[in-house]
C-alpha cells in the first residue's frame, strides 16, 4: 500500500509539473506560417486553427503568409528557424510529399526538419472551369482540349495541383500547356480571365469561387464522391479508373521543438478538431478531419512521401 501512495504521488507531482511546463506557453506571440498566398486553402484552415488555438491556449496565434517557390519559401523558413515552439507551419503535403520528386535539390529535408504535431484535415481536389466555359462533363472538356490544342492550358499553385493536372494529361493524351503560379488565388484570377483553360483546386478554396457562379467543377481527384458536392462526379466514374488524389494539411513545426510543447499543441489540436463545430465547418469546405499524435502523423508523412513519389513517376513529371 505505501508503495502504490508512493507511485501515486509521484505521479500526481509529475502531471502538476508538466501542467506547470504547459500553463508557461505561449508567454509571445506565435507565429503561424502558410506556404501559400492568402484565401489559399491552407490559409483558411490556418486561419481556423488560429483562433481555436487562441482560445484554448491563450496568448497570440498569427497567421503569416510566406507564397511562392511551389511551398519551398515557407518550408525553408520554418526548418531554419528556433524550435521553441513559437514558429509553426500549417502546412500540407506539397513541401513534404511531392518537392522531393519534383525539384532536384531543396534546401529542408522534408522529413528531418519538422517535428509533426498533428494532421488536421485530408481534402479532395476539385477540376474546375468557367461557368461560361463550352464543356459541363471530363469527356466534353477532353473534346474541346483535342480540338483546340492552340488555346489548350491549365494551371497549378500547388504540387498537388500540378501532379493532378500532369496525371489527367497524361491519362487523357491531351494537348495542354502548364503554367505554374504561386499559389491558387492566382490560378483563379486568371481562369476567371480566361489566360488558362482549366485548373485543379483544393475544394476548400475552391468552395467560395463555386459561390460566386463563376466557375464550374466537373469532376474530384478522389476515389469516392464530396459529401459537400455530391452531384459532381469522379474522375473515376468519368473514365479514368484509379485516379485518386488529396492533399492533407496538417501542424509542424522546426525539428528539436520541446515534447513538452509539442505535446501541448497536440492536444489542443485534437480537442479542436474533436468539436462537432470545428467538424461541421471543416465539411463546408469539403474536408475531413484526421487527428494524429505526433508519432502517427511522422509514420504517415513517410507513408505519405512514399505514396506521391510513385504517383509523380507514374505522371511523368519530371525533376527541375
């Protein structure tokens, strides 16, 4: 009995003195970085998470943007900055999946580097159109494509974009151009212009364009139709069998982080996205949350960077 008082005190002494680590953070601001421009899909996730962290932990929760260099500007950021728990990276399997096989030498490991927190959502990419554009299905746009092939071109903000749009040209042995941008709302501007003829976006940005009636989705990357667009069809129910791709966003942050810390976010996370609220407005932009502890979300960001480096190969992307 005096030794179970004993480990039980013991015990209770410990948890009281990680209360006491955690009760410390945040004693500043911290600063959130996205690798991607503002209304970017990761932006508004971030943004969310803002706030609840805001709220549960206190203190301040900034949310700064760092665009460009297909997520390379903010992944190097946040791996060379002090891990002290006050620079996280909202950030999404672009920088740590899919860079390593599209870009010869990067200047961050993309697993090294990072402490993972937690994931946070998985999202479906969505094939977009103007509202005004001559093709409402994937077998009408593919015709249009073959029979304009001067005036054929899509572009990608992200790589998941772009791994989409490579795999769909492949598959669909169409004429098309790629141009690159820095993020998605700049992929946007110029859909809506009329500069490019389709583009593949990430539902959650994509939700707010579809509102405003100005572009048209035609078809989703993943295996099974969006609960929040059911009606609109997948890619593979449209001819081309097997085609299944997300992107998942997720919190990070430098490698070397203190556990305490990390443990601390960890959990804040995960009673966030344990909210029906946080859920229900996750599903608005067509996400799925996926709570992870930080050894779960390490073995899926390897299985992840396993996974887009078959699915780059298999595109035919090659390295610049």
């Amino acid at each position: 009995m005096k030794l179970a008082r004993f480990l039980c005190g013991m015990l209770a002494a410990l948890s009281v003195c990680g209360a006491a680590i955690a009760d410390g953070y945040p004693s500043k601001p911290v600063k959130i970085i996205v690798p991607f421009g503002v209304s970017s899909g990761s932006d508004i996730i971030a943004r969310v998470l803002a706030d609840e962290l805001r709220a549960q932990l206190g203190g301040s929760f900034v949310v700064d943007n760092k665009p460009g260099a297909s997520a390379i500007i903010g992944a190097d950021f946040v791996a060379k900055s002090a891990p002290d728990g006050y620079t996280l990276f909202v950030s999404t399997n672009t920088a740590h999946n899919s860079n390593p096989s599209l870009f010869k030498k990067l200047p961050y490991e993309p697993i090294k580097d990072f402490q993972p927190i937690s994931n946070i959502v998985e999202t479906p990419f969505l094939l977009m159109v103007r509202s005004d554009f001559p093709a409402n299905t994937v077998a009408e746009l593919v015709t249009w494509l073959k029979a304009h092939p001067d005036k054929a071109s899509w572009g990608h903000g992200s790589s998941t974009s772009q791994v989409s749009g490579a795999s769909f040209v492949k598959r669909a042995g169409v004429p098309s151009i790629r141009v690159p941008y820095k993020s998605s709302p700049q992929v946007m501007t110029d859909l809506l212009g009329g500069q490019i003829t389709y583009t593949f976006l990430d539902l959650a940005a994509a939700r707010q364009y579809l509102k405003g009636g100005k572009v048209r989705g035609i078809a989703m990357t993943t295996a099974r139709r969006s609960a929040v667009m059911p009606e609109v069809p997948t890619l593979a129910e449209s001819g081309y069998p097997g085609f299944d791709l997300y992107s998942w966003t997720g919190l990070l942050a430098p490698a070397g982080t203190p556990n305490d810390i990390v443990q601390t976010l960890n959990a804040a996370v995960r009673k966030t996205l344990a909210r029906k609220e946080f859920q229900d407005r996750m599903a608005t932009l067509g996400s799925e949350v996926k709570p992870q502890t930080p050894e779960e979300m390490h073995d899926y960001l390897v299985a992840q960077l396993k996974s887009w480096t078959e699915k780059i190969h298999d595109a035919g992307i090659q390295p610049e």
